[in-house]
C-alpha cells in the first residue's frame, strides 16, 4: 500500500492551510478565482514558449522524475524547460499538475541534486498543493483586481496565502528528502540557492550553514522587536529562508518516523516485508465498514497478524460489518503512528446466529414472527392456524364483546394477545412450546 502524504507534511503546513481556508471570504475568493482560471491556459503557454522533457527530448531530466513518482504514488506530470537565468523551479495546474525548471537552475545547481528538486515539485503535487500554489501565485501577482473583491477580503487572504505558501515548501523538502533517503541533498541544494555556485572551487560545509539557521532563530526569540523586524522582512515571501529550509528538513530527517519512513517505502520498491507499517487512518474509520475489506486493506498494508472474530450482538448493525476493532489490545490507535508489522489486529465483526443456531440455542422454544403489536388487528382465526403450525399446543381464545365497534376496528380481528403470560413482546421472541397463549378478538355486542 502507498505510503498516506499526510505523514509528511509539516506541521506548520497543515496548521496555516487550514488557518486559511477559515478566513471569512475565502471561500468567496476561491470562487470567483475559479470563474476567471482555466487550466488549459498553462498548457497552451507551455506547449508555445518552453521545451517539453520527455521520452524523446531532454529525456534524462524526464528519466529522473519516474522513479520519484513511483515513491511517491503520483502520476508522471509533464516537464518543461523555460530559458530563464534566475534558478527556479515550479509546479502548476490542478488536474493535470506540470513542472517547470529554468536553464538558470541547470545551470547553477549540479545534475546529481536536479532529481532533489524534481522531487520537491513532486512533493508539492503528492501533498495537494497545487490548486492553492496556483490560486496563491495568481492572486499575488495582482490578479485579485479581475475579481472585483472588497480589499476587507483580498488582503486577509493576501497575507495569508504568503504565510502558508512559505509553510508549504517545508512539507515539499520533505518529500525530497523521503525520495532521497535522507536530507543531505536539500540541504546542499538550499546552500547552493543561497549562494554557493557549482562552480565556486571551495567545499560545502552543511553544518556551517545549518549554524547560521540556529542563530537566526536564537536571535529572533532574542526579544519581541526582532520578531516584528522579521515579520516586517519577510511576511511577503512566498519561500522560507535557505538556511531556515535546511535547518527543519535536517530536524525532521533525524527523527524516527523519518528513518521508519524510508526503511518502508525502500522494502516495497524491493518487494520485501517491512518490519513497521504506518498507519494511514485512525482506527475509528474501520468501523461499520466490511469485516473482510478491512482485513484485505490491514494485509495490504503490511500488517501479517490480522484476525477476525465473531459476535452476534450488535444493535442495528449491518451484517459482517466491524464493531470493535483493536491492535496489540489498543482502541487510541491514530493515522501516522507506525505499528510493528507483526502486531496483533483483532477484529470484531457482527454476524448474527443462523436459523438452525438459533433453534439449537432455544431447544422446546418457538420464535415468533410478529410482536404483540403485530397480531393485533389481524383476523384471529388467522392468528390461531399460523401459531399451532408454529407449534404451539396451548391456545386459548375469548370473545371481548364490544358495545360500538371503533372505527376501522374490525370484528373478529384480534384485541389483545398474551404469551406466556407476557402481554409485550418484540417480534422473534422465544417461547416454550407449551406456553399458554390467549387471544381476545373483536365482536359486536348485541344492542
């Protein structure tokens, strides 16, 4: 099973998204953008102005994406090459996603860490970003005037949207860093866009510049003023800062989910049994879901110790479905834990007693079909024949002489019944056999 994006988008990501999409007059926004966007204009701007990579032009750039789709379970987008000396690279579009790097990227980083930044786009594209980038860069760059849109909407929005851009690339570092198999290459890649040129003939020192980042933060959590000034420097950038991008990729790298992370996806692309599995969803979404369908997703996943057991009591449950699930004897479990593959899965599903169980459960009983309710109304000699062919042998009835039949209420249909001395009861109730039965039904006193 693909490894869930979620797991390795940032925190701060996550958090300023959904800060955004909460801002009176986003939804407004998002909208009327939509009215005004059209995505086939991206591709009718690439086909024009840029070179495709692809199988049979620039195909070794097109040669380094596949694998890294394949990691991250996306499909290929297409990969253009815009003549353009600032180095950059982009992804656009919505449904059919595209990447962009400039002849100033190829020229400034070495090929060896082009497969990093391709993965950093792919990154943006498996974390669904793309729509939000797109929408962001559009509206940033003064399309909001097309929209008409009071400025009490468009600059929440604006300031937001940089905020959360910025947030983004942490998620999209990493993803790279997931394909990579560790953070050495972002971080040699956001030195080289810092300023460290291929061609400079001096070595790179990764932790000289993950250095700068520690005093950077120190400085800033020096004093409330230097907060304001950095917000002031920054709070229009669409990017973190280099050295602050190398520094939350090299934090997050060093954890274990990071390690337990690449140790997972390397067994699949080797076809081997990984010794933890994610878990992509918290154990609540299993419930009253099919038993067997969550079985096969638990398997498929990498779990080897999957088991399902039987109850038979479930209020208004669909049958087979799951009604307690637990892993290692856990009911907490939440999406992103990783799990030893080899835990103990227990599933609890409801399958109720067959008729034949049902009847050896209840041995001399008689289940009825119908509650006391159901009877009532019904012709009683009707009544009686269905219940002796049940099997009932002890069955009485009286007449209830009725001075004015109500309305509706029939002659001869049946005004109460009691069984075993039970004047309630619900439909497939058991019975003794020999179980007294008496019915009173409905006649016209004479007047």
């Amino acid at each position: 099973m693909a490894l869930n994006h979620d797991l390795f988008i940032h925190e701060s990501d996550r958090t300023a998204l959904n800060a955004l999409k909460a801002i009176p007059g986003f939804t407004q926004l998002l909208r009327g953008f939509m009215k005004i966007w059209n995505e086939r204009q991206f591709k009718l701007l690439n086909l024009s102005t840029y070179v495709r990579a692809d199988e049979t032009q620039m195909a070794k750039y097109h040669d380094m994406l596949v694998p890294i789709c394949k990691r991250l379970d996306i499909p290929v987008p297409e990969l253009y090459v815009a003549l353009n000396p600032y180095p950059n690279a982009y992804t656009s579009g919505d449904n059919e996603p595209f990447i962009v790097m400039t002849s100033g990227l190829i020229n400034t980083v070495p090929e060896e860490l082009l497969p990093t930044v391709l993965a950093h786009e792919c990154g943006h594209i498996a974390c669904h970003h793309v729509l939000y980038l797109t929408m962001g860069r559009l509206i940033l760059s003064g399309a909001l005037s097309m929209l008409e849109l009071s400025p009490l909407i468009t600059q929440p929005v604006s300031m937001a949207f940089y905020y959360w851009m910025r947030c983004s690339e942490y998620s999209a570092d990493r993803a790279a860093a997931v394909c990579d198999g560790s953070g050495e290459n972002t971080i040699e890649l956001c030195m080289r866009l810092a300023g460290f040129d291929k061609n400079i003939p001096i070595a790179a020192n990764k932790a000289a510049f993950l250095k700068q980042a520690e005093e950077y933060y120190k400085m800033v959590d020096e004093s409330a003023w230097n907060k304001v000034m950095e917000f002031m420097m920054f709070n229009h950038a669409t990017h973190p800062l280099n050295a602050l991008r190398a520094y939350q990729c090299n934090k997050w790298t060093s954890t274990s989910d990071f390690k337990r992370m690449v140790e997972y996806l390397d067994d699949l692309d080797n076809g081997q049994q990984s010794t933890h599995v994610p878990m992509n969803v918290p154990l609540s979404s299993f419930l009253k879901k099919d038993a067997n369908t969550v079985a096969a997703e638990l398997r498929e996943a990498g779990f080897t110790n999957v088991n399902i057991t039987r109850t038979t009591q479930a209020d208004g449950a669909a049958v087979n479905s799951v009604v307690a699930i637990t892993a290692g004897g856990r009911t907490d479990i939440k999406a992103g834990e990783w799990l030893p593959a080899d835990i103990a899965w227990l599933i609890s599903a409801y399958v109720p007693l067959s008729e034949q169980e049902q009847r050896a459960a209840h041995p001399g009983q008689i289940c009825v079909p119908y509650s006391d309710a159901g009877y009532c109304g019904r012709d009683y000699r009707t009544v009686v024949d269905e219940l002796r062919a049940l099997g009932f042998t002890n069955i009485s009835v009286c007449e209830q002489a009725d001075i004015r039949v109500k309305f509706l209420i029939k002659e001869y249909s049946v005004a109460h019944i009691s069984i075993d001395h039970t004047d309630r009861f619900d439909r497939n109730t058991w019975f003794r056999q020999n179980a007294p039965v008496s019915i009173r039904y409905h006649v016209m006193a004479q007047s």
